[in-house]
C-alpha cells in the first residue's frame, strides 16, 4: 500500500513558523560551515533578531507573548494535537531548513523504541514523494553504538544528515559516545564533544516522555 502524501495548510502553516525563526539567517555553504574536518550548522543571527522573528510568528499565530514564555535559551517547544501529523510536519521541517538556510545536522531524540521505529517508517513511507518535491533526500539512520563509522558521517558530511537515537543512548557516562578513553576517538576528542561541534537541531519528539 502507497501513503499519498498530502499538502495540509495547517502543517505548512506550523513548517513555515518554525522557518521564519531564522529569517534573515545566512545560507551554510562548504567555505563557512566546515572547519577541521566537522561540518556544522552556522548560525549568523543574533540573539535579538531570533527573538524578534519569535515575536514575529507568535503574533502572526495569534499567540500572546505571556502565553509563550519567551526565553532566551535556544529551546522552542512547538505544540501539536494527537494525529494532525506532527513527524511528517517535523521533517518536512527539516527539508525546508535545508532549502532555506542550508542546515545540514539534525538529530531526532525519541522516548522509545516504537517511537524510534515509527520515524523510520515515516521517512521509508514518504522518502520518495519527499524527494520529488525537494529534489533531495537526507542520509537518516538508527544510532548504534557498533557503527560508529556512520556518526563519523554525520559528523564530516556535507549532505544533510538526520540521526535517530534514544536518550538511553548518551546518558549515561559510561556509553560509548561519552567514552574519553578509546583507540578510535574523533579527532582525540569523544564522540559525544564532536557530535556537539557540529550544533545540530535536536528535534525531542514526545518530551514529556521522561525528557523533561
């Protein structure tokens, strides 16, 4: 069975709020995003243009500054209901912050297992009609502390890179990715500070899961 995918106004008015966050933002390219083997996601805008293109698409959404609890972390909780599509609204998300801005490094943190499943299935179901629309298709994998030649991917590609992990896989001191002490570290450092050099998005979905 085919999965059509469809063009929702109210899923493309929640993929354009989270866009209009970086209006202004400059594009990534190899010459500005790439440094000492790790390619990241470069930010260009101060911290006072993000909060103004916040205010920006609150007001435009209807949505009180009180009632937002405006902060200046780098934290936006974006709401929901139950079955309006919010995986497919989240990575259709990330295609468009390709397109826009060129943001390449994006990690999907899940509560569980199921979960972790159920994004798989979301991209293999969409993948195709996805990449027809944008004319591109992110490498995503299941993280798995045995392959940690794919996180050396994640870390050096220029090709957008989605990775699909669990919180059970970093929280604690002694996972691999935590790990100060191995033959096959990052460039000398853990896996876990290289991961972080690249500044990915990190798309928490079900938060209230135990990710709180």
């Amino acid at each position: 069975m085919a999965f059509k995918l469809e063009q929702l106004e109210y899923q493309e008015k929640a993929i354009q709020s989270v866009v209009d966050v970086f209006k202004g933002q400059e594009r990534n390219t190899f010459d500005n995003a790439c440094h000492y083997g790790v390619r990241s996601n470069i930010g260009t805008l101060s911290q006072e243009e993000i909060q103004e293109n916040i205010k920006e698409v609150i007001s435009r959404n209807g949505i009180p500054e009180e009632m937002a609890q405006l902060s200046t972390d780098n934290d936006l909780c974006i709401e929901m209901e139950t079955g309006t599509g919010k995986t497919l609204v989240y990575l259709k998300t990330i295609f468009e912050l390709y397109k826009e801005y060129g943001f390449t490094k994006f990690i999907i943190l899940v509560p569980s297992v199921p979960i972790r499943e159920g994004v798989i299935s979301t991209l293999k179901d969409f993948g195709d009609q996805l990449e027809e629309i944008y004319g591109f298709i992110p490498d995503y994998f299941e993280y798995d502390s045995d392959d940690l030649n794919r996180v050396r991917s994640f870390i050096e590609e220029q090709h957008p890179q989605i990775m699909i992990m669990t919180l059970q896989s970093f929280n604690k001191d002694d996972n691999i990715l935590n790990r100060e002490q191995r033959e096959d570290l990052f460039n000398n450092i853990p896996y876990i500070e290289a991961i972080g050099k690249t500044q990915p998005f990190i798309i928490m979905d079900e938060p209230q899961e135990g990710m709180d």
